[in-house]
C-alpha cells in the first residue's frame, strides 16, 4: 500500500516548534509554492508588551491576506511566538507563577526571536534574504537581533549564531527606548501599567534598560549588511508616543550606513487596529519590499482606506 505524501500549495502550518523548551517556542509558517523564485522572506514578531498571552503569532493573519506572493516577492512568512513576562493580573488569562512559559525577563524574549531565525535558517536557508517585521515590543525584538550583544552571550544554545543578519528591518509603533516609555506616562492614568511591564520584562534596575534599548544601539558597528530600515508610526497611536519613532529615527540617522537606506512610514489608528486591521500593516511591508527591489514606493498608500 503506497503512501502519498504530496503537500499541496500554499502551504500554512500553525504552531511549530522551533524549540522544545516551552509550549510558546513556537511559529506559523506560510509558504506559497514548493520551490519559490521570489527572493525575500517575511519573518513577523508579535508585540503584546513582552506578557499579553492573547496577542500572538496568530496576528500577522489579517496582514498575511493582504500579501499576494503572485504580486509581491515572497518567498514565505514565518510568524513567531517566545516566551512572554509575567502578566499576573491580566483579566481572562493571568499567568501562574509555576508557567515555564510566561516567567521570562529579558534578555529570553530575545534569545527565543534569535533561536527561532537559526530554526528557519537550519529549515529553509533563508541567508540574509528575510525581511524582520515587528509590532510594539515586537519592533523591539527586531532591532535587537541586530543589536550583537545577545548572540555570543547565548552560544550555549545549539545553533543559536548559525544564521545572518536580514537585509531589512520594518518596526511598527515601535518602542525603542523602554525607560522614556515609562517617563513618557508616568503622570497618565496608565503610569501603574507601564511600569509593571517594563519592570516585569526587564527587571528593577531602570539604568539598565538602555542596554537593551535600540535607541542606543551601534547599529553602524553591529548591522553592517542591513540595506533598509522602516519606521511606521500612528498620530492616532494611544499606547506608544512619538517620541520612540524620534528617538530612534535620530539613531538610525547618526549610526548611518551608506549602504542603508531609513524610511518613515505614517499611519492612521490606534495602536492595535494597525495589526487588528492588516491593512496598514501589510501596505508598511510593501514599502519595505519594495524598497529593497529598487521600486518607487510612492504609490503605496499608508492609511487604512
């Protein structure tokens, strides 16, 4: 009796393994056709403020619809799940203090996005041909795998250096700075809250947030083959303020590669609704392709019409 073992394409697959260290080493993988002659790949990381168990891998799908491989150079889409930080008074899901999963400070949040891009190396070679998409905390994961310091300090973990750097980078109402964030609100009604998940994501000691900040990375020294960064931020964003995107557009500014090239993305809607809807979000990401094809951009709208 033979077995027919044909997959059929497109290809989604939800809830891979990348490691087998916690139920949240996981990730969703979209691929369009069995041997691709598109050059880039997308690899997506959440946000959720380092703890919200609702706000997943699971995500990227409304953007994932608006992304046509026939119309876009998409090799595949990986969508990535880590472990998350305490969130012990979260209203319908709070964590338990016995959850390997949801127990994590900074740098694992990191060290899982790192482990997860040797996985896809090790599976489908993806070189430096991916593009690292990211949302709120998500934006910070993502400049931080560029940041350096986290790889050699995690060469314990099998395969975790084996990978290279994306070509480019696309963070949407990023934070980029954790300490600023929390001086931002701490006269809002929310000050409570931002506190509790900067401190549970990257302990007490706030002097030592900005080692973890991108705002104050030596992107120059530790980025060398990055050829495009994509800042999108919202006037209507309720959660991140616009002093993240300035400090980090001044960064970017003064840590310049000439082989670079840093674009500003503005968007319409609040925080969330810029993923909720995928509108926006997909169109900041054919900015991004389209920039590293060396086409005008120009035509892509922004806004959620």
């Amino acid at each position: 009796m033979s077995t027919d073992n044909t997959e059929f394409y497109p290809i989604q697959k939800t809830s891979v393994f990348y490691s087998s260290i916690s139920p949240l080493n996981t990730l969703d993988l979209y691929l369009p056709s069995p041997s691709s002659s598109h050059p880039f790949r997308l690899n997506y990381i959440h946000g959720g403020a380092w703890r919200d168990p609702l706000i997943t891998s699971r995500t990227f799908q409304p953007a994932l619809s608006y992304l046509s491989p026939k119309e876009l150079p998409i090799a595949g889409v990986a969508s990535l799940n880590y472990r998350l930080s305490p969130y012990l008074t979260h209203p319908t899901n709070p964590s338990s203090p016995d959850d390997v999963a949801r127990n994590t400070r900074h740098p694992t949040h990191i060290e899982d996005v790192l482990t997860a891009i040797s996985w896809l190396e090790k599976e489908y070679r993806i070189g430096e041909d991916y593009v690292l998409v990211g949302h709120s905390c998500g934006a910070t994961l993502a400049f931080q795998v560029v940041m350096g310091q986290w790889h050699s300090a995690t060469g314990n973990t099998t395969g975790i250096d084996d990978f290279q750097l994306p070509r480019a980078i696309v963070g949407v109402e990023g934070i980029y700075d954790q300490f600023q964030l929390g001086e931002s609100y701490k006269h809002s009604a929310f000050a409570t809250i931002y506190q509790d998940f900067l401190r549970g994501a990257f302990g007490e000691n706030e002097r030592e947030w900005s080692k973890a900040s991108p705002a104050y990375a030596d992107f120059a020294h530790s980025w060398k083959t990055g050829r495009l960064a994509v800042l999108a931020w919202s006037r209507d964003d309720e959660l991140v303020d616009e002093l993240q995107l300035l400090m980090m557009q001044k960064n970017l500014h003064e840590e310049k590669d000439e082989m670079r090239r840093d674009v500003i993305v503005q968007l319409t809607g609040k925080h969330d609704e810029i993923w909720q809807n995928g509108v926006q979000l997909a169109n900041t990401i054919k900015v991004a392709l389209h920039e590293l094809e060396g086409l005008p951009s120009s035509d892509i709208t922004s806004s959620g019409d």
